[in-house]
C-alpha cells in the first residue's frame, strides 16, 4: 500500500443467514462506499446472524462458526481489500479457542469480542493469551461510561478493559468506537498510560472536540480510524482529521501507519 492507504479498523459484513434479508445489498453497498471514500482495506466481522438464531451479543457456537467461515470467504474473494477478525464468545472457552485456532490458520487477523462478557471477567483471558502469541490485536465492543446494565449485552467501558489489559500487557487491545454513545470523555481520561490500548474512532458521534481531546489523551500514535457500522459517520471523522491541523505523517498514521502497527507485520501486503 501508498502513503494513500485508509484501513478501514472496525468494519461489518452479513452473510445469507442474517436477520436482514437484503445482507447482499448491504455488503455490496460497503464495498461501494468504501471505494467511494477511498478505503484499501476494510478489517471487519461478522457478529453470528445478527440475532436472527442466536442473540447478537451472545450468538451460539454454531452462529459463531458460520460467521466466521463467511468472514473467511468474502476475505478470500476480495483478497487485499477485506480482512477478518474471528469472532468468539468467551462463555464458550473451549470452543473460542478451537475458533481462533482455525481461523488464524485460515488467515484472519485479528480477534473481535462483542458484549458476551465483561472485559475484566478472568474468561477473556485465554483469549487475550491466544492474541499476544499471534500478534494480533483484539477489537473489544466498550459502551463509553457505562452507568447501567443494557438489554441484551453484558456491555464494557474503559475501565474494564484497562482492567483486562493491566493482566495482560503483552497484549493489544483496541478500544471500539470512541464516538459508538456514551461519555467518550470519561473514557479519555481512564486511559491513563495503557500503552497497550488503542482508540478506534469509530462510531456514529462525531462531536465537537472529541478528536482532538482523543489526540492529547493517548497521543497520534495510538489513534487509529474506522467507520462501525455507519460509513457516513466514518468520512466525517475522516474529513474532521484532513481540516485539524494534523501534520501529513500524523494524518497518515491514524489513516493507516498505526493500524500497519497494530495487526500482524505484514498483514496488508499480503
């Protein structure tokens, strides 16, 4: 890839047996918007069938395995454009592992952890071990300030994933959608000096300050872009960052360096 590159960090697909009934559509759509903006790489899951047979948030093993086998097959079709990260469920140990297993083999390049349990629950451990040995970062969900439970979610904040992350500092963890609801400034100012915790500006926010108070928090380095599910969203940021005074290598960081960083060497050149 160019200096050009825009890694798209938190991306979604569906596959034929989701709750949507026109998932071609949307994946085509996607695919579309994302050469629109100029994405060369989208890094994205699939989150079993989007409650279609199983909770989205906490999908069955099958569900899990099925998504997952998608993922790898529209990575397959679009190779050097769509990579993969292996959805799992932590309430299902033995399964998650035996997942990863299969789908690092099968090249996915990262671990992506929904709302199934808690980020500081010790079940997430062996998959964070599993991440630190590949060199893989994990995408963990986190709800910005979380003061309440939510329906349907075993929902995380910042301060759960610094937990998790303390017990693991061998391992990467990107903290999902800053601009995704909730207090992005609460969990700013918890981020403190995790080095091993990036911030994934994802989300449908795009607040006045927020990219930049990301910035001063964690630094350029540890700033990395994404869209979720909303691409609009996402080119907004993206036009926020072009017209904030970032310098060109700054700019280029957080629109590809810092991802090339944070996902196994070589994992865009391949």
């Amino acid at each position: 890839m160019t200096a050009a590159a825009l890694i798209d960090v938190h991306a979604h697909f569906h596959s034929e047996r989701s709750i949507r009934a026109d998932w071609q559509a949307l994946n085509a759509a996607r695919l579309h918007t994302g050469a629109a903006m100029g994405v060369t790489a989208h890094v994205a899951s699939i989150l079993g069938t989007w409650g279609a047979t199983s909770p989205t948030y906490f999908p069955s093993p099958a569900d899990v395995t099925h998504a997952n086998t998608c993922m790898a097959a529209l990575a397959e079709q679009h190779k050097g454009l769509i990579h993969g990260y292996c959805v799992v469920n932590p309430n299902y140990t033995e399964h998650a592992l035996t997942e990863l297993a299969r789908c690092f083999e099968g090249g996915m390049i990262g671990v992506k952890l929904a709302a199934s349990r808690r980020a500081g629950d010790p079940l997430l451990d062996p998959i964070a071990e599993f991440a630190a040995e590949h060199d893989a970062p994990i995408l963990h969900h986190i709800w910005q300030h979380r003061r309440r439970d939510w329906p349907g979610q075993e929902a995380s904040d910042a301060v759960e994933l610094m937990t998790l992350a303390a017990r693991h500092p061998k391992t990467k963890f990107l903290l999902a959608h800053l601009g995704g609801g909730g207090d992005w400034a609460h969990t700013l100012r918890v981020l403190g000096g995790a080095e091993n915790v990036w911030v994934d500006l994802s989300g449908s926010g795009v607040d006045t300050g927020m990219l930049e108070d990301a910035l001063e928090a964690v630094g350029v380095g540890r700033v990395v872009w994404g869209c979720d599910v909303t691409m609009d969203t996402g080119l907004a940021k993206l036009r926020y960052l072009e017209a904030c005074g970032l310098d060109a290598d700054d700019l280029t960081a957080i629109k590809s360096g810092n991802a090339r960083d944070l996902f196994p060497a070589g994992a865009f050149d391949r």
